[in-house]
C-alpha cells in the first residue's frame, strides 16, 4: 500500500495547531492506479489515513467566492465585482463528491450603455467534485446558466456550449485555498432576444470551508 501524498505546507499547519479540511487517503493518491476506486472524503486532520472519528459528516459547508472581477466576455462585455455559489457536500465519499449548491449570486454588475444591469445564475443547484488521471480534480456543473438583463428588457439566458461547464482546481493540495477556474466557458444564447449569441463565463472562484483550510487528495478503497 503506497503512502498518500500530503503537502508540507499542510503538516506544518496541522503541527501549529490550525484547523484543516483535508481531502485524504488511503493507499495511492492517484487517479491513474489500474484497480480499486478512488474516492474523495473531507477530514478533519493533515494525515496520511483519515480515521472514521475525523471524516466530516455529510451537509460539510464549501464557499466558492469570487477572487477578483468576474466577466461575461462578449461585444459588451459584462463585469460583476461579486459572484459566489454557497453550499455543501453531500455524502462523506464518493467517487464524484456532489456539491449541493444552496445559495448563489451575481453583485454589482455593469456594462456599458446599461444603467441597470442584473445578473443571475438559474438552473444551478449541484455540481461534482471530480478526480482524473494525473490527480486532475475539477468542479463540474450540468447546464448552469446564467441571465443578463438590462432594466427591463427581457433576460438573455446562455448555457454552456458542451452541457458540462468544467471548472479545473488550481493549487488542491498546496495553500489549502484552491481555486476554482471558469476559463473563458463558452456559452450560447438559448432564450431571450435581442441579444448576443454567445459570451464567455470568466471568472476565479476561491473555495474556502468557512475558518477551515481545503486540501484535496484521494481515499483509495
């Protein structure tokens, strides 16, 4: 059984006694091994093998709050200073960890010639934290959308182009704040006119635990 990798960063911290979520494992800590399942679990501790006592229970909150301007990128490109989705993890382990979105919002949006400008997600209330070959992990949502609408005229709704809107995780296992990357998704018009018939979802998410830290590995069954 090959230890799992845990970042130093993430020893020194459990060592000066700061509290961490630790995705964790047992066995090997890639996604590439040819037999068993990997599955990710949220612990209470930087260790190699989570004890059962440690494991966080299922509801396990996660915040994904936007790190600087979030853009609608298009002819008139829209910006909001503000956009997050707030919710949990729903099981313990699972191979696809579902993440049960319970709030979400877009704030302090503008785009020029506009003086009234709101934006909204609709149609966003789960995605899956995954893991691919190469310890890949990603943050997936199914058809989220996302509506533009200037004072009152009638929203323009886009979603992704490919169903599936796969925002990549940096840095899962270093700081203990990994990002979420929305990089440049496209998305197409599918309800609403006049409007544009397409833009691209840009935007880094920050995932935070509320005071806890979030560090991703693997339980290898």
């Amino acid at each position: 059984m090959k230890p799992v990798k845990v970042a130093g960063l993430a020893a020194l911290l459990a060592l000066a006694g700061v509290a961490l979520i630790v995705i964790a494992g047992v066995g090997s800590a890639s996604a590439e091994e040819e037999t068993g399942d990997p599955e990710i679990v949220l612990c209470e501790e930087a260790v190699v093998l989570c004890p059962k006592a440690k494991v966080w229970h299922a509801g396990k909150g996660i915040t994904a709050a936007n790190e600087a301007v979030v853009k609608l990128l298009s002819a008139n490109t829209v910006e909001c200073k503000v956009s997050k989705m707030v919710g949990e993890a729903v099981e313990e382990m699972a191979a696809q960890l579902t993440y049960k979105v319970t709030a979400k919002e877009f704030k302090e949006c503008g785009r020029e010639g506009c003086n009234k400008l709101t934006v909204r997600f609709e149609n966003l209330t789960s995605g899956k934290f995954t893991v691919a070959a190469g310890d890949k992990y990603s943050l997936k949502f199914v058809n989220p959308k996302i509506a533009i609408q200037c004072e009152e005229k009638t929203s323009c709704v886009y979603a992704p182009e490919l169903e599936t809107a796969a925002l990549p995780i940096d840095n899962p296992t270093g700081t203990g704040f990994p990002q979420a990357l929305a990089n440049e998704i496209k998305m197409k018009l599918v309800e609403g006119e006049p409007c544009e018939a397409s833009i691209k979802w840009d935007a880094t998410y920050k995932l935070t635990g509320g005071a806890l830290l979030i560090l991703f590995s693997l339980f290898k069954l």
